[in-house]
C-alpha cells in the first residue's frame, strides 16, 4: 500500500503540470478550477484504485454484481463465484468461468454481446 501512495502523491504533484500542459496544446487557457477539477479526479481514481485491493470488498461487489445482473436479466453476463471461505486481505479466490474473451471470439454473435457488455458495465458503474 506504501507503493501506491507513493505514486498516488507523484499523479497528485504532477497534476497542476500536466493540465496545464494539456490545455496549452489545445489552446485553452488554464483556470484554478481546471486544476482543482483535475485534483479531484486523481483523488477519485485514487480512492477507488486503493478500494480495489480490499479482496475482501471486491469479493462483496462480485457477489453483489452478480446479483444486480441477475435482477436485471442479463443472463449473458456472469461473475465468478466466489468462493468466501478462502477469500483474505491478499486472496480474492473465484471458481474458474469457461468461455472466450470477446476479443479473441470470432463469432457473428460478437456485437450482440459487445452490447450486452457495455450494458453490463454501465449498470456496474451507475447502479451497483
């Protein structure tokens, strides 16, 4: 965790640079809230990066978005089991979920489930 909030405060102190940056390549002139915005964004992603390795969280958010894609009948999208009596503060263990990646897939079902995907992931980010 140290690691992480090393580079946490690096993205932090570069930040004020690379918006500014950015705003100068495309023309834009930089504002204290463009720096402030871009502040609370890092802070944000970093929250979240640092909550993704809590195993046993992100075994409590598959459980539960497994259960939102069933409450919504997208039967096409599954989660692995997880397998709680295993799970630790360093060990999210799951059962093994047989298929093939979308992107290795050369079915002519493929955007169908693309489909069936991005609604998945947007019901994950806006509902669960």
């Amino acid at each position: 965790l140290s690691e992480i909030a090393l580079d946490l405060h690096v993205l932090r102190t570069l930040t004020p640079l690379q918006t500014r940056l950015s705003n100068a390549i495309n023309g834009v002139p930089t504002s204290q809230e463009d720096i402030y915005t871009a502040l609370l964004l890092v802070d944000e992603w970093g929250r979240g990066f640092v909550a993704e390795t809590d195993y046993r969280l992100e075994a409590t958010n598959t459980i539960q978005f497994e259960k939102a894609m069933r409450d919504r009948e997208l039967e096409a999208v599954c989660a692995p089991r997880v397998v709680p009596e295993l799970v630790r503060d360093t060990v999210l263990v799951t059962e093994w979920v047989e298929g093939t990646r979308l992107d290795r897939d050369v079915s002519p079902d493929v955007p169908r489930l693309c489909g069936v995907a991005i609604n998945a992931y947007l019901t994950m980010l806006l509902d669960t």
